[in-house]
C-alpha cells in the first residue's frame, strides 16, 4: 500500500472508480483522538487497522489534519505514512481548510500536494480566487470550498444576503466559474438539507463533500437526496466519529468500524435508490 508525492490519476477519477468498485459514496473521516483510542493501541495501529477494515466499503478517506498538528514532529510524520498506506486506489482529501494571500497559498499547496500527496483538500474562499489559484492550477487535484458548512453557527455568515442572495449561493455561483480544469468541489453540510438542493441546482456539476451525518445528527436519506446530482451520485458522505470510535463490546474495534461503515454505505445506497 503506497501512495507517492504525486500521481497521475485525477481525483475525480480516482473517486468515481472507487464508488463503482466498492458500491459506496461513504467518505470516512481519520481524526484520532488519543481518549478514544481502545486502551494499548497505538495511534498508528488503530488507523492503519481502520483503513484495513474499509477500504473496500468507502469511496474516500478524509484525514483532519488539525488532529495530526497538535505533536508536530511525530503527528505530520503519522500522517504522512498514513496517506502512503491507504490504497492507491482509494482518493485521499485533506481536511485542512486553508485559505491564505498568494504566496502563502502556494507554500501550503506544496506541502499539501507534494510533500503530503494527498488527492484533495478543503479551502476556505474567503479571501477570494487569488488565494485559490495555487490550489486550482494543480488540474490532477481537487480543491473543496467551504459553501454551507454543518456546524451550528453556519449562518452568522453563510446566510447574510449579497446582493438579494445568501452567501453561500454567492460561492456556489463562484464555484461554477472557477471550475476551468473540472477540479472544483464544495462542501455541504448533510445537517442543512434544503441548502444542499439549492445549492446542487446552482452547481449541478461539481461533487460535494458532505459532512455532518453521525455524530452531528445529519438525516442521511433527506441529505443524501438533496444533493445527488443527475447520474445519482457526485457526493462523498462524511462519517468520522461514529466509524471510528463504533461501540465494539468484544474488544474488536476494527470488526465493529466495518460494520459501521457497511451500515452507513448501505443507507446512503437506500437512500440514492429511493
């Protein structure tokens, strides 16, 4: 299982081979938290152990870098050699949300691509296409931008109006402009259903990562039918927590994430049959 600093496969690619193969639009998310690993596991095992148990069962994983940074050395190194495991086929996205002026952007683009080699990313628009644009150019990667996000206090600015429209359509709007090389993602809360249609009819194209199902209490046949696009696919379904940390009361943590992830693949299925 290696994964090199660059590749040839586009995410795109990489993404629709993988929902095909496996049947799935279920995205796991990696985000180890050292207080719910079971008790004489490593860090190292208990993620390489997660990704033996699902490769076969999702279309994508998504390490949070955020829970890599906080042991700077030893914590990049781990993700590092997490990226290189997971499969070759299986896209990997990069929950970093970074978003920067220029040349700042570029220095994170190539730690982001080159040096870690991750598939995708997410970045935050706000700073507009200039900071972008070091991300965007890379036309073999995809660059996910934070349109109607899952939390809470989403709307404090999501939902201010911009010219009669709510923000988030705004980027929406953008994100259809700046798609040139077809590498342009947005991410879509599954806890903000009634957005996710809106915002697919604005954005008919484009994939959406859509966290927010789980442990955020997302409807996953109501967000699921929101945001299919024409060929009933075109979503990667976030699930981190309720994966990873799935109650397994023989001890057997990675058996009892695998079925967690069967179960939440084979809803999603239901849903996009329905």
């Amino acid at each position: 299982m290696t994964q090199t600093a660059s590749t040839t496969t586009s995410f795109n690619q990489k993404f629709r081979a993988a929902a095909e193969r496996n049947q799935s639009l279920l995205c796991v998310g990696l985000d180890p938290d050292p207080a719910k690993i079971p008790a004489g596991v490593s860090t190292r095992d208990f993620l390489f152990g997660l990704v033996d148990a699902t490769s076969d069962v999702v279309c994508a994983y998504k390490p949070n870098i955020a829970f890599f940074e906080p042991d700077l050395g030893e914590g990049i190194n781990l993700l590092r050699d997490l990226i290189a495991y997971i499969p070759d086929d299986v896209p990997v996205l990069l929950d970093a949300k970074r978003g920067d002026i220029g040349h700042t952007a570029e220095a994170y683009a190539r730690a982001i691509y080159d040096s870690l080699g991750v598939d995708a990313v997410t970045l935050n628009p706000y700073l507009g296409r200039d900071s972008l644009e070091p991300f965007l150019r890379r036309t073999d990667r995809t660059a996910f931008l934070l349109c109607r996000t899952s939390n809470p206090g989403a709307g404090d600015l999501q939902d201010m109006e911009v010219e009669g429209h709510p923000l988030y359509e705004r980027v929406a709007y953008l994100a259809n402009q700046w798609n040139e090389h077809g590498n342009v993602g947005l991410v879509v809360g599954a806890t903000y259903p009634a957005e996710a249609k809106r915002i697919r009819e604005i954005c008919p194209e484009l994939p959406f990562l859509m966290p927010g199902v789980g442990a955020q209490d997302g409807d996953i046949e109501v967000a699921v039918q929101a945001a299919l696009d024409a060929d009933g696919a075109g979503i990667l379904v976030n699930a981190s927590r309720g994966v990873m940390y799935a109650p397994a009361e023989d001890g057997r943590w990675a058996d009892a994430s695998r079925r967690a992830a069967e179960t939440l693949r084979d809803q999603i299925n239901a849903a996009r049959a329905r």
